[in-house]
C-alpha cells in the first residue's frame, strides 16, 4: 500500500513512481491519496485507487519549512491514525511505503505492519545538511544547529506531537529531533543518488532508489509545434509550493535576455502568452520540455531539479522553503545549478543567475554528469530489494495480524 500526503504534489508524485515499478504479476498496488489529485494521475492498470482525507495541499508546506505554522493540530494528526488503521483494516496491506503522512511512524507501529518512508537523504539525523529558511533574511546568520533547535520548537507537528501520540499509545517516541521523525520507519527510501547525498556511510535501514521524477498526465498543448529550437529556452516551473508572484518578473527577465520561456503555472496564477516568446500551460512534461532548454527555473525541490537534472539541464533553483534550500545546497558541490532565495529575487539578481548558467559551459557539463548518475541507479531492482527485506524481517504474516485501533477517533478528518 502506498500512502502519499498532499502537502505538495511531489509527495504524490514520489510513491506513484515507485508504484509503477513493481510488477502486477508479483504484486497487489493499493495507491491512497486526496481524491483532488486523482486527475492529475496516471495509475497502473494493476493499481487500486482509494481516496484519503487530506487537509494539507497546495502551498500549505511553506507554513512548516518557513516555521510560520503548523500543519495540522493535535486531533486532525490522531484522527489521521485512525483513518491509517481503517485503510490497514479494510486492506491488510503486508507493507505500507509512506510519502510526509506522519501518523504511519505510529499507525503502522499499532498494525504491526512494516513502514517504508520515502525520506530525501539530507533529513537523515547525521547528514551533514545546510538549515536555512530562503524566505527569511535573517537565517543566513544563524547556525544549522541554531535553524534545528528553531524547527523544533515551532514545528509540534514533527516534533511534539509524535512524541506525545506515542507515549499514549505504548511505542517508543521518537525523541526532540524533528530529523528523527521524518526519518522515522522500518526503512528508509532516499530519492537520490549518492553523488549528492551527505552521508558518508548508507544507514543500514535506508536504500537509495533514485530522483523520483514524475510527469502529469496531459496532452502536448497546441502550442508545442511553434516551439523553435535553433533558439535558446528557459523552462520554468515553480510547481506547488513555488511563489508565482515571481513568475511574471521571471519570465520578463528570461524575454529581455532573448530566451524562448516556456511556463508552467500549475493552475496558480495566469502569465499572458506571447507568440514566438512566451509559451504557458497550467502542467507540462517538464523532463520533455527540460530535454530542449538550457536551463530550467524550479524551486529548488528534490523533485523539480531532479528532473531537470536527469536531462542534462542546468537548474536555477528558487528557494522559498528549508527543504528547497538543503537540497540546493547539496547540488552546489556539484556545480550543476545555483540557487537564488526568494528574499533575494529581483530583476537584477535574475539577469545575472540567467547569464551565468547559460554562458559558463561548466555548469551545463556539471548536469551532464549528475544525469548519467541518475541514470545509473536500478530503481526496481533496488526498490523491490528493500520490500524483500522488510517482508523478511516481519514478525508476523498479516493474515495473523488482528488490527486494533486505540484512538477512539472515527476516521477521516474534515
């Protein structure tokens, strides 16, 4: 079973490429998530679809990454654990792989059914990982340990309330780390390679499966023959948790400096096509679109650059979150991509990020060895590795495994 919680789309996107791997004939995919994204998918023929109750979508990520809010309170993050249970109780799942739905560190405890979570390498508690808040000035002076300590304190929901939920129900907390509780499950599922990952050593609970790129299902635009490419082409896409007041700005830089801008606005805002010039979609194939440009403009996440990345294409990453800002950090020693915080962007910050990406051929080269990189990786063979594992190490078979839900919460939340 495969659970993704829609924080942003890549917390979709993620387990649907990994359902996608596995074959019909060995397996039985279950693929729960908010019923809003469902048009957004393409399931496997052998993949069931069951709605989940989600309160979390959209831009709601920035208001844990920024340490502005909280995602959800005390009794939506219970009342999460007992819809986990009643999926577990209606399915039997024999393993549960986890996108950000951070009741299954405690749900799947109280099945006794094995939890996969799909966790970017530099959350892992000894990464060596750069903290800092894009959107807020001030972090720059701050210390990674001094960001942390902040993220505890205004993050309950990673931190305070998985401790409280599980003393409750009898399970080991995960203790004040909030890196702790995102890591948190059986075992770990990194999306990336190793050529960027932070740790020096491979947990023994963890696998790298690879950058989990993923495309919308739509149909090429009418547009997509006018596209000209014996001319240069910046692809942007600030996806679902990007800033698209910063769009416009953006693709008046990208027209000044003579590229072709190919947008897509993931229905968020509107930007005014310009024939010859200015090229816009609410959703795109970005790898395909990726394919042609010399650069693409993204914010930075472990999804969007990815996929840029696996087509060779050099990466401008717009920041506005911690998770976007740790992984840009980590592609920088790589010198594949630059990163420009939001609280930075202006006209003139933007000329100049364009222009060197796209002149200094090394950054171009730099993408080129991190696509072959990513090529490299067996994403099934080792995806299917670690459910072995897992299927192995289970106490017991789910057929003997008695669901017992202790919350007292009816499931689904508002």
């Amino acid at each position: 079973m495969f659970i993704g919680e829609a924080i942003t789309l890549s917390h979709i996107s993620r387990p649907l490429v990994l359902a996608q791997t596995l074959d019909p004939a060995l397996y039985e995919v279950i693929f729960a998530c908010d019923h809003r994204l469902r048009g957004l998918l393409k399931l496997p023929k052998h993949c069931r679809f069951v709605p989940l109750t989600s309160r979390m979508h959209g831009t709601n990520i920035d208001r844990f990454t920024d340490l502005r809010d909280e995602l959800y309170d005390l009794p939506t993050f219970e009342a999460y654990i007992a819809e986990d249970l009643d999926l577990f109780e209606r399915y039997f799942p024999d393993v549960v792989v986890g996108d950000m739905r951070l009741s299954l560190n405690i749900s799947a405890r109280l099945a006794d059914i094995p939890y996969m979570n799909i966790q970017s390498c530099y959350w892992h508690p000894e990464a060596r990982t750069d903290l800092r808040v894009p959107a807020a000035p001030f972090s720059a002076s701050l210390s990674a340990r001094t960001v942390n300590l902040i993220a505890n304190v205004f993050a309950p929901v990673a931190t305070l309330y998985p401790n409280l939920l599980a003393v409750k129900y009898g399970l080991r907390p995960p203790g004040p780390d909030f890196r702790k509780t995102l890591c948190d499950g059986d075992h770990i599922l990194f999306p990336d390679i190793p050529d960027w990952s932070p740790l020096s050593t491979v947990p023994s609970n963890a696998t790298y499966v690879g950058p989990l790129v993923w495309a919308p299902d739509v149909p090429k635009p009418a547009w997509w023959g006018q596209i000209d490419t014996a001319r240069p082409i910046v692809y942007v896409s600030l996806g679902s948790s990007g800033q698209p007041r910063l769009l416009q700005m953006i693709v008046e830089v990208g027209v000044a400096l003579g590229f072709q801008m190919i947008v897509a606005t993931a229905g968020r805002t509107r930007i005014e096509p310009v024939p010859g010039q200015v090229f816009v979609a609410d959703f795109l194939d970005g790898g395909a679109v990726a394919k042609m440009a010399v650069l693409a403009i993204c914010n930075g996440g472990s999804t969007a650059a990815p996929q840029a990345l696996r087509a060779g294409c050099p990466v401008l990453g717009i920041t506005s979150n911690m998770d976007q800002a740790a992984f840009m950090a980590l592609l920088a020693r790589g010198k594949a991509s630059l990163e420009l915080p939001e609280s930075s962007v202006n006209q003139g910050a933007l000329r100049t990020a364009l222009t060197t990406l796209t002149a200094d051929g090394s950054y171009a080269a730099g993408a080129k060895r991190l696509s072959s990189a990513i090529r490299r990786v067996s994403r099934r063979n080792a995806f299917t590795t670690a459910i072995d594992s897992c299927l192995v190490s289970r106490r017991k078979p789910i057929a003997a495994v008695r669901i017992h839900n202790p919350t007292g919460v009816r499931a689904g939340v508002s």
